[in-house]
C-alpha cells in the first residue's frame, strides 16, 4: 500500500481534529498527548481551524499528513519551530530552547497502519523539513518520549535520536515524566 505524506490544508481543520480526537482515543497512542480526549472534545470548531491554518502556513509550524490511497488520513506529525528569543521560548515544554530547532510533537499512525514504515516517513518528512529552514537554520530536531513508551525510544533511537538528559514532568500529570531526545543536524 502506498501512502501520501504532504502538509495539511488550512481548510482541512475537520479531518486534523478527527484524527487528532481518534489519537487521544487509541490506549496505545493517548500517553504520548499532553492533552485528553475530554479536553480535545471540548474545543470549539475555532480552535480546530485556528490550529490547521497555522500549523498549515509553515512560518512556526508544519504538520504533515499520511493519506492513503483511498484518501483516509492515518498519521501525522507536526514539527513547531522553538527560538531561544522567541516570543514564546520560556513557555516551551520541556525547558527554553538554546539553539533554533524544531520540535516534533503529535506523532500518530492509527494501529491498522502501523508496521508499514509510515511513522518512519512521517518523523522523516518533520526532520528535512526542519532542515530547510534558513532564517534561523535549525541546530536539531527534538521530541519528548513519555516514559512508559519504551518502544517509541526504541523507535527513535533507531532513527538517530539520542536522550539528552532532560526529563521533564508531564503538565497536569504529577509523577509521570518525558524523556527528551534530539537529532542534531548533520554537518553539511
């Protein structure tokens, strides 16, 4: 089966909410999100199509979606730019950046679709697009792992990710901690 990852549509809030809603409702999938499918259900439409045209433009953020042939879409992933000046830098999850660089966040296959190699080609198409950034030129990619998610590190270690050491709390969830990991970008 072959699959087509592009980035999404501002108009197509409505199909980025549903898988989104469908994420936080797989058991499998749920603990990597920091937010809960009472909490996603509960946003307005307006939220949803805030999200899709701005994570749609590329200026901040880029999410890529997997279509399969028949059009269903059955992963995503989203890469946001993080600035150490950024107007936002102290709010970021997991601590202030100190270089450009991208992270990965919302990484998604539904389980009839995983093992195909798509979740590999979604992190793949986050990653050089992370890369093609001039203004700033990201430094790495980075991504949080929850630590019960032992398959996800070994997944992205396999993809050349590396822990850096931090591990932060989960928000709203005493106890629970992520494990960061980064791809520092390759010399040229």
């Amino acid at each position: 089966m072959e699959y087509t990852i592009r980035p999404i549509r501002a108009h197509e809030w409505a199909e980025s909410k549903a898988l989104r809603l469908a994420a936080l409702a797989d058991p499998a999938a749920a603990v990597a999100f920091v937010t809960t499918l009472a909490e996603a259900r509960a946003r307005p439409d307006g939220y949803w199509q805030e999200r899709a045209r701005d994570t749609a433009a590329g200026e901040t953020a880029l999410t890529f979606v997997a279509e399969s042939p028949a059009g269903e879409w059955v992963g995503s992933v989203t890469a946001q730019v993080e600035k150490p000046d950024g107007p936002d830098a102290q709010h970021v999850f997991g601590g202030a950046p100190t270089v450009p660089q991208t992270q990965l966040i919302g990484v998604y296959v539904r389980p009839e679709h995983r093992g195909t190699g798509l979740a590999r080609e979604l992190v793949r198409a986050g990653v050089e697009w992370s890369w093609s950034l001039a203004d700033p030129r990201m430094e790495r990619v980075r991504l949080h792992v929850h630590q019960q998610n032992l398959r996800a590190l070994g997944f992205y270690r396999k993809l050349g990710f590396e822990p850096t050491g931090r591990t932060p709390d989960m928000p709203g969830r005493p106890g629970e901690r992520e494990y960061e990991m980064a791809l520092v970008r390759p010399e040229a």
